[in-house]
C-alpha cells in the first residue's frame, strides 16, 4: 500500500480505504474466529 501511494499512480485514499478494509476483516476474523459470523457483522443489508 505505501509503495502504491509513493509511486503516485493511485490516488491516495484508494490504498488507504483497501487497508482500512483489509485491517477490519483481519481483526473481526481474529476476535470472532468465525467467517460466518464476520459476514454476519459486515452485512450492509442489517444497517437499514
């Protein structure tokens, strides 16, 4: 993701948004050692 941000052919908050994503999945798997469950909190659809 840095690499990408220093070359400059992305704009910044592509990376940034891609490891922000990336983080949450990662830590949601860890902490709920489920991947139903984390589909379960990520569905959009339950927000409204």
């Amino acid at each position: 993701m840095f690499v990408a941000i220093v070359i400059g052919k992305v704009h910044r908050f592509i990376p940034a948004l891609i490891g922000a994503a990336l983080t949450i999945v990662i830590v949601l798997l860890i902490t709920l050692k489920s991947t139903d469950a984390v589909i379960s909190v990520l569905n959009l659809e339950q927000l409204g």
